[in-house]
C-alpha cells in the first residue's frame, strides 16, 4: 500500500481539495493518502517547502510527497518527480525544489505524462495525480518523464553574521502563534559559543534565556527555544506570541552575545 502525501495551498472552503484526492483515489483506491497541509498561503513556496521539509523525514522511503503551490497551467512551467533520500516529490518546477532540498536531488525527470485538456487549468487533478500514483505503486520514474540536469533556484533569506552579533528573520508563524525565524540550532552554537546571550526583537523586547521547553516559564511569559524544526522560536507560553508581540513573516529579530 503506497502513501502519497498532499501539501498545497487548496485551502478547505472549496471543492479543490477533494477533487485532488478523489482523483488520486480513483487512479490508486488503496493508497494511503497524508494531509501535509492545504493551509500554505497563495503561491507562498517558501512556507510550503519549510513545512514539507519539516515533515516528510518522518514517513518511510518511498513516500510520494505532491506539492501543489503556484502549480496552475504555464506554457514555460516544466513539472517534475524528484528523487531525494528515498523519498519522492512531484511539483511545478517554480524553485520550490531548491528551498526544500538540502543537496542536489538523487535523480530528477520532466513529467512527460500528456495533460488532458479538460484539466489543463488544474494540473494537480490529471498529470500530477498520475505520476504520484504511477510512483507511489512502485513505479519508475524513467516511465513518465525524462531526465533533466538542472532545476530552477530560488534564494533562501540567510542569517547575517556580524562580529557577535547574528541578524535574523521571522521565516515562519506556526497555528499557536509561536514565530519561528531562520536561526538553525548548529548556527546559534557556533557562534554562542557557550557565552551568554541577548535576543533583541520588536518595541524593544528582548530574551536572555535559552528554553528547553514551552511550559519552562509560567503561562503568559515570552520565552525562546530551538523547536521541532531545530530553528530558533519565538513563544509565549499558552499565548499569542505574533499577535502580542508584534512579529510577522519578515520582521527583523537581533542576537547579541556577550
């Protein structure tokens, strides 16, 4: 029984998304399919790849994961299935690859599946269904597309170094609130290196303790720590840390070490 999972930006209003899975059903009716998200704002590949990036290691080898963001019809847009770590991603060429890979991928093909004309808005439920099925049924990747050597790039905002100082950004704001920015962990050792810290953000608040877990300070109290996704977050303890903070996707965050 294969397993495909779904990340896009279908949202749960319309009949988007159960048009995608009702066509990956009826292609593969056993198949096992995963709500990654359909949550990912409009056209945003940058939150769609920190969310799949953070998820897809935790499903077995051979996992089919369907990007559908900023996936519509484009003459110039090639769409691709991508090998990377024994794991599968079928997706609009739109560098959205680039931000979720951390190396280049194991084998890369363009989809050669012939696009029904019916769905030629809305690839998702014709060409991307049949390839993440044909994949997720144990299927080669030579059988429907062909090899490509290059993917299209996109650059991923990187922290600035600056004596002791790292400058950051807000990357990502999670469903709690809790506002996580593009400070890895190994980042932040590397430069800490075990001295004592200031975390300087928005209406002049700052952090100088280094949390372990959210429940480490009393309900109410800002807090930081390095989360699920091993980058610097930061929450309020059962609070609203974006809105009572002030933080939005963007914001500039500042860490001096003394």
């Amino acid at each position: 029984m294969g397993i495909i999972t779904l990340t896009t930006d279908l949202g749960h209003k319309d009949f988007y998304q159960a048009a995608l899975k009702g066509s990956i059903i009826s292609l593969y009716p056993t198949v096992r399919l995963v709500d990654v998200s359909h949550d990912i704002a409009p056209f945003n590949i940058q939150q769609a790849a920190f969310v799949l990036k953070n998820a897809y290691r935790y499903f077995p080898k051979d996992t089919v994961h369907l990007i559908g963001i900023d996936s519509v019809f484009n003459k110039d847009m090639r769409y691709l299935a991508v090998k990377y770590k024994g794991h599968y991603f079928v997706g609009a060429d739109n560098g959205i690859f680039s931000l979720l890979l951390d190396d280049d991928p194991e084998k890369a093909v363009e989809l050669n599946i012939m696009q029904d004309l019916k769905f030629l808005h809305f690839p998702l439920t014709d060409i991307f269904a049949k390839a993440a099925t044909h994949l997720a049924k144990g299927g080669t990747m030579e059988d429907i597309g062909d090899p490509v050597d290059s993917l299209v790039k996109r650059v991923i905002i990187q922290p600035i170094i600056d004596g002791d100082t790292i400058r950051g950004s807000v990357i990502y704001v999670d469903s709690f609130q809790n506002v996580i920015t593009n400070i890895s962990k190994e980042l932040f050792n590397q430069i800490q290196q075990n001295r004592n810290f200031e975390l300087f953000f928005r209406r002049n608040e700052s952090i100088k303790h280094l949390s372990w877990h959210y429940n480490e300070v009393p309900e109410g109290e800002k807090l930081c720590l390095f989360g699920i996704s091993n980058h610097l977050e930061i929450a309020i303890n059962k609070g609203n840390a974006s809105g009572l903070l002030g933080l939005q996707m963007g914001d500039i965050i500042r860490i001096e070490f003394k």
